[in-house]
C-alpha cells in the first residue's frame, strides 16, 4: 500500500513499505528550460556488484517542475560530474586545481546552489523520467 504527499518542489513522493522514498518526476515536453540548482543529494549505488558513491542534482524549472540528474560522485577530469559541472560553468569553469581536490570541488558544487541555467530536457526513451540532456549558463552568469 502507497500513499503520496508533495515533497519539497511540487512533485509526488511514493512511500513504499521499509519508509523508502522515490521521487518521481512530471514528464517535460522536450525543450531548453530555465532551471535552478536546488539541492545536491549524495547516495550510493551498485554496477555489477561493486558499491559507488553518486551525487543528484536536483534542479527547479521555470515551470516549476523538478528534474534530478544522477552521477557518479568524483573528480576525474573525464567523469559524467565534471563533464555537468563544467557545461553549467562554461565561462568560468572551476581551475583543474579545484577539480582535483575532493574537499574544494565539493564546496564549489554547493557554491552552484540557488544558481540559474538554461537546460535541455527530453523525456527518458523508457518515458519514466525526465533526461538532462545539456545544461549551460544563463547568459551573464
């Protein structure tokens, strides 16, 4: 048995038994959006065994719908976060040096809350959820 209520951004939370949350998203027409960054959430989850940090982004769109982007939590300069850091700062992406150190790369990803950028969203192929597909700066940011 599941009930819902409205979490922080205006989207539905299932509560399954065990007091487990899935958030679930209102599926976007495809678009750019305005959106802002409102929350990071660390988690973890397991690829063939093998237990990984992740990071979710969770972002508002000027529409007021919520789309969350998971990645792998690290720095490697090759990685899915670096790669989204870096679209979201594109005239000012954060010194190799930052991205380096786990400890400044983390405080300049909480630096990113409250900030506004242009997104471009299409539905998942599954049409389960929303895909961040690219994300860059608000001109002037």
């Amino acid at each position: 048995m599941k009930s819902e209520q409205k979490n922080l951004f205006g989207g539905a939370v299932n509560y399954f038994q065990g007091n487990r949350k899935v958030y679930r998203e209102k599926l976007l027409a495809p678009g750019i959006y305005q959106v802002e960054l409102m929350m990071l959430r660390p988690g973890e989850r397991s690829y063939d065994g093998e237990t990984k940090k992740t990071i979710t982004l969770s972002f508002q769109t000027d529409t007021g719908d919520v789309v969350n982007r998971t990645v792998t939590s690290s720095n490697s300069p090759t990685s899915a976060l670096v790669a989204l850091v870096k679209g979201m700062r594109a005239n000012n992406p954060p010194p190799a040096a930052v991205i380096a150190d786990g400890e400044q790369f983390s405080n300049f990803l909480s630096s990113l809350i409250g900030k506004k950028f242009r997104a471009q969203i299409e539905p998942a192929e599954n049409g389960r959820f929303n895909n961040l597909v690219n994300i860059f700066p608000v001109e002037g940011v």
